[in-house]
C-alpha cells in the first residue's frame, strides 16, 4: 500500500488547488448570497479538463482514474460543494454508459460532453420514492409500432435546469413493475439553453421525436446555493430501444454500480468541505483573543480543534480506500463507498458545527464563511443516500 500521489495526481491536486485560490474562493461568498449558477467557473472547470471523468479513454483521448477523481473533487469541493456537486453530477449521470452502455450509445451520448461544456442529470428520486427508490412509478411502456413512451415525475435534481441529457431510472411495462430500466434521454441541439437564458420560472423542453420534458422552478435551498435543483416530468417522451442502457430490466443493478462509483465521490465533497472548515476556524482561532490569550491555545479549544483535524484525517483515510477499491472493481466496494460517504458526511458536519461555535458569535453571521459552511454540509448525510441507507447496505455486508 502506498499513501503517496503520483506525479499526475499531485499536478491534478496542483491545478485545482490553484483553480479554487483564484477562480472559486475569492467569488464564493458573494455568489452564494446571489443564489446563482455559476456558468462561467463551470466552463472553466470544463476547459481545465476537471468535469466529466469518467469518461473513457475510447472517447476522450485520456483516461482519470478513481484516485485521481476523488482528489478533484475533493480539491473543488474545498473551494464551493454546490460548484462540486454540479461538476461530479456529470459523471454520476453518464458513469452507467461508461459501464453498461454499448460502444455506440458511448460514441452518441458521451462524446457531447468531450466536446461542449454541457450538463448532464441523474433522475433517480421521486416524490414518494426517495431512500425506497423501488417505489419509483415512472415507466415506459412499449408502443404499438416499436420503442417506448416515457412518463413520470422526479424531484430533486441536481444540474436540471441546464441539463442537455437526462439519465433516468424507470419501471418497465407499468408504475408498479418489478423491473427497472435505464434510460437516457438527450436535448435535441436546437433545445440547448441560450448562455443567457432565464432558468428562473422552469423550463419545458419539446423533444422532435415525441413528448416533452418540464423542468420546475429551481429549488431554493438552505445549502450549496451554488448548485442547481429542480424537478424534472417526463410526459410521453419517446424512447428508442438505443436508448436503453444495457439489460432493460436490469436497472436496479446498474443503479447499485452508479451509487458504488459515486458515493466515494461525495465523500470527496465532504472530506474537502470538512477541511475548509478546520482550516477557516484555525484562521479565526489564531487570530481571536479572549482572556489574554489566542483561542486556538486554550485547552479545550485546541481539544476541539485537535478533534476536526482527526475526523479529517479520518474521513480522507475512509475516501481513499473507497476510491482504491472502486478503481480495483473489489466484490466489496460498495460497502468501503457506503463508509466513506458516511465518515465523510459526519467529518463535514461535525467540523462545520464545531467550527461555527469555535467562532461565537461571529460564526453565526452570514459574512463569516464558517457560517455558509454549516448550510452546506448537511445535504452531504442525504444526497446519493442518508445516512441509514448506508449503515443499512454496511450491516447487509457485516452481520
Ligand atoms: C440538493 C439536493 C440534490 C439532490 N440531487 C439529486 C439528484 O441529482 N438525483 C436524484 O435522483 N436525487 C437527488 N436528490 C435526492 C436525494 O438523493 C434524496 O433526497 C435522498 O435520497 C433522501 O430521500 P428523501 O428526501 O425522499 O428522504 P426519505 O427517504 O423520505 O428519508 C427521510 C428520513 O427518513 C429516515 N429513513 C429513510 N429511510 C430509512 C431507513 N431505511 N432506515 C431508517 N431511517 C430511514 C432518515 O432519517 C431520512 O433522512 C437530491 C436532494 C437534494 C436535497
């Protein structure tokens, strides 16, 4: 085992370290308050290389491995979790084409992303499906001259409103199947949303082979304002039989894969979200006096402090076993996954709280980014799975 990054992932580490001191930190706080997308470091991000990687070598030209796109996100996630979010949305939509699609269905929906910074969504909860994602009732249904038709609601989704394909998991044959399909549904050019359009009152999408796609209005969110959220209705959207990835009732199983490749990578959010936290409290704490004394040198301050820096440890430990066993495809990946978004989520709450009230009062005042930070982490314990779903799939492999 060896705790060191290669050349190509400490120039990784490097690149985005520097991406996030000038192009991410400096806009952050002032963004945040805006509650606006922010496109224009999006397509940075694109332009550096550091969306879309799971992409594979056959249509990139160059392959990121699991290592390394763990410390991306990381490193992003250090600067803003909502710009984070956003860029590892991509690869948690198109990862099943990576790894389920046909060479063609590759070529056709992921060469796109090589070639335009575009966005991509995952469509997997529902309103009344969300930790229970077998209770989903959207479907497709055969059509009598071949191909099928697509309808439902999904709540929830990140990157909706600028999406240019939708990757969604449905029911086969009727709301109440016991099969789920994947499919995926690309915007037709001509649908692509103007660099200045309005996203604010949703959006509807007509599609040239059939049906239509209704994007809600954006959520407005306690967290991660920098992300976007929306709801997504998909009313008699004509699917082709390419469109489907893989085995059409095997849906739940690449859904499995899907969350296995990415809950490592919301650790990678919360792990940098966590550190940002610990390194801004030891900033303030080093500044503040009280009693005549710098905060950080009371000793049960430093014990606090002593504390976020152990679950950072930690949960960056956790992660990287997770993105080593992912990368190996190890039978037990899905549990290293599970743990690691666990620890994760807790390393980034616990340090965003603790953080805040090393702070006192100021870390309750919105100017103070410890206080942005305490939004951000909470969803980290709930999206891609709460935290009881992973102790769930955890104790299925332990006990
Ligand atoms: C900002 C944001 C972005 C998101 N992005 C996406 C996206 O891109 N695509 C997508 O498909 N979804 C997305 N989601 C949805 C997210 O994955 C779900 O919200 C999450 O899985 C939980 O589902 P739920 O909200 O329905 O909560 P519920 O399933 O209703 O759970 C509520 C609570 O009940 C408890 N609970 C649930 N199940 C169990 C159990 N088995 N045992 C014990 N307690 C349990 C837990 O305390 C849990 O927190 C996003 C959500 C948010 C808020």
């Amino acid at each position: 085992m060896d705790f060191n990054l290669s050349d190509t992932q400490q120039q990784y580490v490097d690149m985005v370290r520097k991406f996030v001191k000038n192009e991410i930190s400096p806009k952050a706080m002032a963004l945040d308050k805006e509650h606006v997308f922010p496109i224009s470091i999006m397509k940075k991000a694109w332009e550096m290389g550091i969306m879309n990687l799971c992409i594979p070598d056959s249509v990139k030209g160059y392959e990121v491995d699991v290592v390394s796109t763990a410390l991306i996100i990381e490193e992003l996630s250090y600067g803003d979790t909502g710009i984070s979010t956003s860029a590892m949305c991509n690869d948690l939509a198109n990862v099943v084409i990576v790894q389920h699609g046909t060479e063609e269905q590759k070529e056709r929906f992921l060469r796109p992303y090589v070639d335009e910074p575009l966005f991509a969504s995952f469509c997997l909860t529902e309103p009344g499906a969300g930790s229970d994602n077998m209770a989903m009732t959207t479907f497709i249904k055969k059509k009598e001259d071949g191909g099928y038709l697509l309808n439902g609601a999904k709540c929830f989704i990140t990157n909706a409103s600028y999406a240019d394909q939708f990757t969604v998991f449905c029911k086969v044959g009727k709301p109440t199947s016991n099969f789920m399909a994947c499919v995926i549904i690309p915007c037709p050019p001509e649908a692509r949303l103007a660099p200045d359009a309005d996203v604010h009152a949703g959006r509807e999408i007509l599609l040239p082979a059939g049906g239509k796609i209704i994007i809600g209005k954006p959520e407005e969110k306690l967290g991660q304002t920098l992300s976007n959220t929306a709801s997504v209705t998909f009313e008699d959207v004509v699917v082709d039989e390419d469109q489907i990835i893989g085995d059409r009732r095997r849906g739940f199983m690449y859904m499995v894969d899907v969350l296995d490749y990415a809950r490592p990578m919301v650790a990678a959010i919360g792990v940098g979200l966590a550190k940002r936290a610990f390194d801004v409290t030891l900033d303030y704490t080093r500044e503040r006096r009280q009693f005549g004394q710098k905060i950080s040198d009371m000793p049960v301050a430093r014990d606090m402090l002593v504390a976020m820096w152990k679950k950072c440890e930690l949960a960056e430990m956790a992660l990287m076993k997770a993105a080593v066993k992912v990368q190996e495809r190890a039978p037990d990946r899905g549990v290293y996954a599970s743990l690691a978004k666990n620890v994760a989520a807790e390393a980034a709450i616990f340090c965003a709280t603790e953080g805040l009230h090393l702070h006192g009062g100021y870390g309750f005042i919105a100017e103070y980014e410890i206080s942005k930070l305490a939004r951000d982490a909470h969803i980290i314990d709930i999206y891609e799975g709460v935290r009881e779903v992973q102790n769930m799939i955890i104790g299925r492999e332990i006990a």
